[in-house]
C-alpha cells in the first residue's frame, strides 16, 4: 500500500446519517486531509478498500467555538468526503457497525 493513501484517509465518519447513506445509497463517509483532492480521495479509497469509485463529494468544516472556563477556544478546521461506490459492492470495515 502506498502511505500517502493512509495519509489521505484520516478516519471514517460513523454516525446514523452515515450510516443510513451507507445502506440505501453506497455512500462512506470520511475525514481526509484538508490538503488532498477529489482525485486523491478516490485514489486512497480505492487502493485501501478495493472498490469502484463512482463520485467524491467534498466539503470544508468550519471548527465550532467553544468555551474553556472564561475564555473561548475554537477546534481546528477540517475536511470530509462523501465517496459514492458502485452499487454490489461493500467495504469490510464497515460491516460491523
């Protein structure tokens, strides 16, 4: 496996709307890198998951503020990715869940 795609992949995003995406649609969820691309994104998926990549749709998350005691912080930005697979086809990783 190429590092990069490892790198590229921060973690998956399990929650019931993922979930729910997952079972009625072949959508997963990720959290990427802020740096990496649609056509990165497509690339690590398909390499660690070994499936077919139909769409990535990205989107930029804004940190929410929140409140330390008297003083505000606010959490780091991040990215996620909306990967589309083809229909028939199921990654491992999220059978369990």
């Amino acid at each position: 496996m190429n590092p990069k795609s490892y790198e590229i992949l921060k973690r998956p995003l399990v929650t019931e709307k993922s979930t729910a995406e997952k079972e009625d649609h072949n959508k997963l969820l990720f959290e990427v890198d802020r740096r990496a691309n649609k056509i990165e994104i497509k690339e690590a998926v398909e390499k660690i998951f070994k499936v077919d990549v139909l769409d990535v749709t990205t989107m930029n998350m804004k940190g929410k503020r929140k409140r330390v005691g008297r003083f505000f912080t606010k959490r780091p930005d991040w990215k996620k990715a909306l990967v589309t697979i083809k229909s028939g086809q199921r990654v491992e990783f999220f059978e369990g869940v």
